[in-house]
C-alpha cells in the first residue's frame, strides 16, 4: 500500500518522464515547489517504489523510469484530466457541424484532428457496414466492354465497383442479371450478403449465365468488401515513428509487421463497454507490447457504432488522451443527423 507521499513521488516521477524522455532523479524532484520533502527522503521514497515494481532504474542514469505497473498504477489512481485541452475542442465542434461533408468525410476529419492533436496515433473501427442493409445494386454502361457496379446501403454509403464485361456477353444481358440480385440482396445485411449471393446463384434462371456469373459474383463481392474497409479510418502513423521508443529497430519492426497482419481492426474490436486503457504486455498481441491503446466506444445510431483509439508508446499524455477522446465519442451523436 503505497503512501500518499509516495502516490505524489510517483505521479511526479511519471509526467515528469512523459514530458522529457529522460529518467527522473531526485534533484529534478526537489526543483518542484509542490514536494517540499529533503532529497534524502526522496530517495528513500523512490528506492521503495522501485523495490516494490513501480519504478525502473536504467543503466545509463542514476534516474528512474516508471514501470508497466507504474502507468497502471497511475491511470487507475492517480491520473488527473488536463483541463486546457478544451481550447481545440471547437474544432471538432466545427468538424462536426460542416453540412456540406459527407458522413465518411467528417468522420476522416475527425480522426485526422485526433491524431494532430494528441500527437499519436488515431483510429475509427466501426460496425455500420456490417449491420447496414442492402437497398440499391445498380449497374451503369460505360461503353461496349465497361460497367460500373453500384452498391447502396442503408446507413447512406455507396461503393463501387468497375466491370469489364466480355465481347461475348451482352450489356443487356448483365443489366438483367444485376437486378435479379438486386431483388434477392434488397434490406438483408451487409454481413449476409455472400450467404445470400451463394444461394441465388444456384437458381436455374441464373445457373444459365454460368459463362459471366462466377465473374459477376466476385465483383459484387468486392463491392460490398469495401463498406467494411471504408470503416476502418487510421491517421497519424508517422507519428509512431517520431516516438523515441520506436526509433529501437525492434519495436519499429514489430509495429509494421502488426501493420502488415491486418491484426489492428480485430484488435480494436476486444473495446469495452466504456473507456479502456491496454499498457504494454495488457494488450492480448505481442506486436504492441511497446505501445498503449486507449480506446472508447461511439453510438450514432443502431446501425452505426464502434470505437475511437489513440495508439502510441506506453509513455502517453494519459492526462490530454483521455479527455479528447471522451469528448470526441460523446460528439459522434452529432452525426445521426
């Protein structure tokens, strides 16, 4: 049980750390007028947060660093909001109430204010593309040999898929083709949309285009694979590597191959019911065993819901994320309209 002069030490020691990149001593603690305690006793006092896994002595310095269980310790206890933050809160205010941006266009902003702001890393994964309904498949002729295949859901996306048809198959016949899938898509869930497409096409009316329907299939498919793409909106991933800590090879390396599995949406998806903070090894991958994630839940309506993140190294300003984020989440409401 740690005492409230040492809770004071600690959190002294952990935003000091945050702030500088460089281990805390205790002659950098004495300098502020809010630990008006001897040098001797603040030693004392971090020798005994370090024994008891707080606190980490580096090699190189006769300073500490704190630990994973330290940031724990410090977001669970201690941690206080950063007030002045509320400064920039308008512009999102302002991102928010832009009415001539497109929902995926304000949601784009939105993550790229996140990341500008906090200094890390930001991510929207959201579940509105699953849970959307079908209501239009279209196809518009482009010439002889070109179509675009149109998509529509009920949540307002569209996507689109361009189609080169064969010489052999008639424009006409593709037209037909398009809109008896239509008609069997029409208000089912995006998420069921492969299930339903696999049925219709073994119908004897469709089993006749067999040359061009496997084709059609696939790009229909496609299609509809880009509503959940378009839901998941990353910013800011060069600020990882502005990070002290990712210029190590190592954590570098194990980040970009975290990158490169496509791990990160799933990852985003284990959110909690409220706001959740993964330090280090808390997060269930060991790719992002240097990094913290906080992340939070957003609601728009029950279509279109999901989760906000900040991703950086575990050396976080925990005091300016954490509000900007709950703000941010609290403001996507705004957008139901």
């Amino acid at each position: 049980m740690l005492t409230d002069r040492q809770k004071l030490i600690l959190k002294a020691i952990i935003e000091e750390y945050i702030e500088t990149n460089e281990p805390v001593g205790s002659k950098v603690l004495t300098d502020k007028p809010f630990l008006n305690f001897s040098s001797a006793t603040l030693r004392y006092d971090m020798q005994s947060l370090e024994e008891d896994g707080y606190l980490e002595k580096t090699h190189t310095s006769s300073g500490r660093v704190p630990s994973q269980k330290g940031y724990s310790f410090y977001v669970e206890n201690l941690i206080t909001r950063d007030d002045s933050i509320q400064e920039f809160f308008k512009e999102f205010d302002e991102a928010f109430a832009d009415k001539y941006q497109s929902r995926d266009d304000t949601l784009k902003k939105v993550v790229d204010l996140l990341s500008a702001k906090t200094g890390y890393m930001a991510v929207l994964n959201g579940s509105s593309a699953n849970y959307a309904l079908v209501k239009k498949l279209e196809i518009v002729p482009l010439g002889r040999n070109k179509a675009l295949l149109l998509a529509i859901t009920s949540n307002g996306a569209v996507q689109n898929q361009l189609i080169d048809v064969p010489e052999y198959f008639k424009m006409d016949d593709l037209v037909r083709l398009i809109d008896m899938f239509d008609n069997a898509m029409y208000d089912k869930p995006v998420f069921e949309i492969r299930e339903t497409l696999t049925k219709e096409a073994m119908k004897p009316r469709i089993r006749q285009m067999v040359d061009f329907r496997d084709d059609v299939l696939n790009f229909i498919i496609k299609c509809f694979a880009r509503f959940q793409n378009a839901d998941f909106v990353m910013s800011g991933l060069s600020k990882m590597f502005e990070q002290p800590e990712f210029h190590e090879f190592g954590n570098m390396q194990r980040f970009v191959d975290m990158l490169d599995s496509n791990i990160l949406p799933q990852v985003l998806k284990e959110t909690g019911k409220g706001l959740t903070i993964r330090i280090g090894t808390d997060n269930a991958n060991d790719s992002l065993s240097a990094c913290s994630i906080i992340s939070i839940p957003y609601y728009i309506n029950d279509q279109a819901y999901g989760s906000l993140a900040i991703i950086g190294p575990v050396r976080m300003k925990y005091r300016t994320v954490i509000p900007t984020l709950e703000y941010v989440a609290k403001s996507m409401s705004k957008l139901y309209k």
